[in-house]
C-alpha cells in the first residue's frame, strides 16, 4: 500500500518545492560510495601478502608502490568525497607514517555501516558522534593492551621496523634496513626533547647503481652534487674547512638588460682583465680565510661559478661542489656546522665547518661525495640509498620513509602492541561488550562500529589467499577464549600467537589511524548537500 502510495505522491508535488527531502540523503549515499570506492581500489595491498600497484603519472613516468599514501596521491580522483579519503591517507602519513593502507580501509568500513545505520532510519549526525565516542573507547583499549617499550630495547624497535618493511617490495632486505631505521632515527634523537624526533634531520640520498643491498648509513653527510673536475681541482679533502656560500662567483650583470658594444680592442681587454681580476680577489679572500672546500649554492640569476673562477680555486686548491640546492643549505649548515656566506665580504673563518675528511668516491657504478668526522656529529645522519634501477630505488626509499616513521612514532608515544589484526578482533570484542551497556541508538551504532574494525583482519585473510570467514570466526574464538596476542600468521596461512612471529607495530599507528577515520566518517556524514560553484561559467 505505503510503495504504492509514495510515487503517486512524489509525482503529485510540485518540482520546485523549497524543500526536497530526498536530496540529503542522496548526496550523503553518494558521497558514501564514493568514498567506498577508493577504499576498495587499495584494498587489495594490506597485509605482507597484498599486492602492488603499477601507476603511470600525465607525464608517463611509472611508479610502483605499495604505500597506500602514494598510490592515492597519484590516482586521479575528482570525486570531493573521494578526495577526503585521499587526504585522509595522507593525513595518516603526517602523523604516522604508516598504516595508510589500514586507515583508509577502515574508513571505507565505516562508511559501510554508516550506510546500513542510514538505511535503518538513525539519524546521520547521532551515528558521527556514536562513531566518534566509538574510536575514543577504542583507543583507549587499545591503550589498555599496549606494553611499553623503552627506546634503549632495540630488539624491540627493530621488529616494529621489520614490520612495517614485511608488506613492502623490499621486503626480503629488511634485516638489512630495519636497523638502519633504528639507527638513524637513534642518532638524531634530542634527549632535551623527550617526546618527538625531527626525521629531517635524517637524510636520505638515492643513487641508482648497485642493489639494495649496498644502501649504508653514513655517519657524516652525503651530498647529492659531485666535485666539479673540470678545471682539475682536489676530489679529495683531509682536514677539510668547508665554506657555503650563496653568491656568484662570476662576473656581476647589471639588474637589467642591457647591451654594451665594444668596438676597441684595448677596451675589450680592459673589460677581461678587470673580470680576472675581481673573480681572483674573490678567490684569494675565500682562501685567506682558510677554506679549502667550497660548496656553491644554484643561482638563478647568472652562473654561479665559470670557467675562470674554477681555474682560480683549483690553483688554490680548494675543492669545490656546485649546484647546491636552498633548501639543502639548512640541512647542511647543520650537519657541517657551517655558516652560509651571501657576500665575499662577510666570508670569514668563524663560517666555515670542520671535518676530518671529504672525499668523492665510486661506489657500486655512482660518485658520491661523502663528509666524515664533523667536529659536531651526530646532529643529523644521512643515508645512501642503492638500487638497481629508479622504480627499485623509489620504492626502497618509500619503505625506509615508512620505517623511520615507525621509530618516530615509537619516541612519541613508547607503546607497542601486536599485528596481523590480533588488536582489531580483540577491540572489537571489548567493544561489542561495552555496547551492552549502552542504551537505543547508539548500541546500534558501538555494535556497527565493532563489527566494522573486522575489515582489518578479513582483508589481511583475503589477501594471503585464506578463506577470511573461517579465518576470522577463529580467532573470534580464540580472543573469546582469553587468547589476546592470537593473529593471522600470513606465511603459515594459520593463527597463531603474532608475538612469537616477531609482528609488532607501534600503538600510535594504530590510534591515529582509528581517530582519523572516525573523524572523516563524521565529515561525509554531516554533508547533505553538493553546491558546484559556477562562477566561471564551467
Ligand atoms: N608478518 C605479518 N603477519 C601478519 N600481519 C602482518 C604481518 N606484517 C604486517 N602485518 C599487518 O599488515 C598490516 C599493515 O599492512 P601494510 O603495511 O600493507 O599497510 P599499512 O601499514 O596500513 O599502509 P602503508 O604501509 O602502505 O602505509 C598491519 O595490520 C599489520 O599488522
Ligand atoms: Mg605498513
């Protein structure tokens, strides 16, 4: 009777009525799905047996990654409310680094029982905020699991590390690059600071050549420029004072274009003389300070060095490396403890950095320029990062970022708790506990949101080829039964206990990915309606 009537209703009312009940819940439905559909794009890459993603960017360049951060930064997604999960992806990788994947699955999770919520006729802004009061109580359970870990227990840090590396390419070097996570991140941390650790302070430099297996930590700097070798200078340096400096070493051009003729001979060698003779002037006051290392900063203006300036400073002896980037010359300055210098004039010996040696060497088919023994090491560290070819290389350096962030997160919040969907599956049970406690609605809402976290261990079961519903009823079970660290064990295709199988990952990660996804759930939701701005006639 109701199905009857509500056509001949809707088609009795006149179109242009203020207020369309439908439209809300359209657009909220839309926008759902949206979103759900990136969720279901990057799926299939949880877990240490997910799988990659081949991308080919405008320009033709092609990326394989399985960072869910990088796969959605380079997929084209024009949907607005699939551009939140987009940056919800990568407001995880701010935060923590890892656990892209996970937090935009979950999300998507959400929004699929948000969508069953809706459908039962609860209202979309009781389900946000049950949602949210959700992720806070689940927090704090996890909270509640979480054992400590103390910074100096590196056996520890280096299996959240390894974790992390399991679902990478790259995986089978992580016991190569796990500890050269743990390391770095170890040597840059401020013991005045307790509660965070600046990674950009760590440096990682990527040369092609070589395999994986050749990426070092080097406890100095290494630069990404060569030694200019044109005029014959020194490639290498012991004792080494090193002066940045950010002016031209060529001749000076006037602020605009202008044009000179010369048409006499004996003012044309006027002109080269006195160019000879204000680039040498230059070059002496450089090495009367001392320097005998001199890295140039990129100009764009004029050139910041020419032919004749580097005959002068080879003459002298100084070594010297162009092309350096602004934005390298902080990170620099710190590590050499040198001053940068805009104007010969200030160039003074007070501005240069000491370092026992410089060298340019060849390593694995790359020339890399190394600086060893810095009178204040240990400020930042800096990383060479081998492969093969650019994708291996890219890759590998995108699973290192992911493994230092790992760290990071361990010297923010010093908690760790255990993997393969044990934390979920555990959590989801408190929670479906604590819902009973909870009265109307929003025990619908904490029992929706309980079931909801099972996506985790389900795809992680999926996608190690497992039957996920027989997979996930155990170890139902199995927490039922008091068993807390029971997870998928991906490689024996079984649950076991996930501790014994070294499967650690940091609680931040997990947190954060909770928090956030519960937050972008509530933004879809509260959206009822989609206004397209045509102000420019589009
Ligand atoms: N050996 C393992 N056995 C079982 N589960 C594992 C193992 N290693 C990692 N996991 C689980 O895999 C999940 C992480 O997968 P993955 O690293 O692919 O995604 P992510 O961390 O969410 O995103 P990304 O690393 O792309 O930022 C976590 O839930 C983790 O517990
Ligand atoms: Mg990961």
């Amino acid at each position: 009777m109701a199905q009857v009537a509500t056509p001949a209703k809707a088609a009795s009312k006149p179109k242009t009525n203020f207020q369309d009940k439908e439209k809300p819940t359209e657009v909220r439905l839309s926008n759902i799905i949206a979103a759900k559909a990136v969720g279901d794009a990057i799926r299939t890459s949880l877990g240490p047996r997910g799988m990659d993603k081949m991308i080919q960017t405008s320009s033709g360049e092609v990326v394989i990654t399985n960072d869910g951060a990088t796969i959605l930064k380079h997929m084209a997604v024009l949907h607005p409310a699939a551009k939140m999960l987009v940056d919800l992806s990568a407001a995880q990788d701010v935060e923590a680094g890892d656990g892209t994947t996970s937090v935009v699955v979950l999300c998507s999770s959400l929004l699929s029982a948000a969508e069953k919520m809706l459908g039962k006729g609860i209202h979309p802004t009781t389900i946000a905020e049950s949602f949210q009061r959700a992720a806070q109580k689940s927090v704090e359970f996890l909270t509640e699991m979480a054992t400590p870990v103390d910074l100096a227990d590196r056996e520890s840090l280096l299996r959240a590390a390894s974790t992390s590396l399991n679902s990478k390419i790259v995986s089978q070097y992580s016991s190569l690059l796990a500890p050269i996570a743990v390391d770095a991140v170890l040597r840059v941390v401020d013991p005045t600071v307790t509660n965070n650790v600046n990674l950009n302070d760590v440096r990682v430099v990527k040369k092609v050549g070589g395999t994986i297996d050749d990426t070092e930590l080097v406890d100095g700097l290494v630069l990404n420029q060569n030694v200019v070798k044109s005029a014959g200078g020194p490639t290498r340096v012991e004792k080494a004072k090193i002066g940045l400096i950010q002016f031209q070493l060529s001749a000076p051009k006037p602020d605009m274009e202008n044009q000179i003729i010369v048409n006499d001979y004996r003012q044309m060698d006027k002109i080269l003389k006195e160019e000879r003779q204000y680039l040498l002037n230059m070059c002496k006051k450089i090495k009367k300070s001392g320097c005998n290392v001199l890295l140039i900063q990129k100009s764009i203006l004029r050139d910041a060095v020419n032919e004749l300036s580097l005959h002068f400073l080879a003459k002298l002896k100084i070594m010297v490396v162009k092309d350096v980037e602004r934005d390298e010359i902080e990170f620099i300055a710190k590590s050499l403890g040198c001053k940068p210098v805009a104007d010969v004039e200030s160039f003074t010996e007070d501005k240069l950095g000491y370092a026992d040696l410089i060298e340019e060497t060849d390593s694995a088919g790359a020339r890399v320029v190394k600086v060893t023994g810095m009178k204040n090491a240990g400020k930042t560290v800096s990383v060479l990062c081998r492969g093969a070819n650019s994708l291996v290389l890219e890759e590998s350096h995108r699973s290192l970022h992911d493994a230092l962030c790992v760290v990071r997160c361990l010297v923010k919040k010093k908690y760790l708790i255990a993997g393969g969907g044990a934390p979920e599956i555990e959590v989801s049970q408190k929670l479906m506990d604590y819902a009973k406690t909870l009265q109307g609605m929003e025990q619908y809402c904490f029992q929706a949101f309980a079931e909801a976290l099972e996506v985790i261990p389900t795809t992680l079961a999926e996608n190690a080829g497992l039957n996920p519903i027989s997979i996930v009823t155990e170890l139902r079970n199995k927490h039922a039964r008091g068993d807390k660290t029971a997870g998928i064990n991906v490689k024996k295709g079984t649950i076991s206990n996930i501790l014994e199988e070294n499967v650690i990952q940091p609680l931040l990660v997990s947190t954060s990915a909770l928090e956030l996804s519960a937050e972008t759930v509530k933004m879809i939701l509260k959206i009822d309606d989609l206004v397209r701005n045509r102000e420019n006639g589009h």
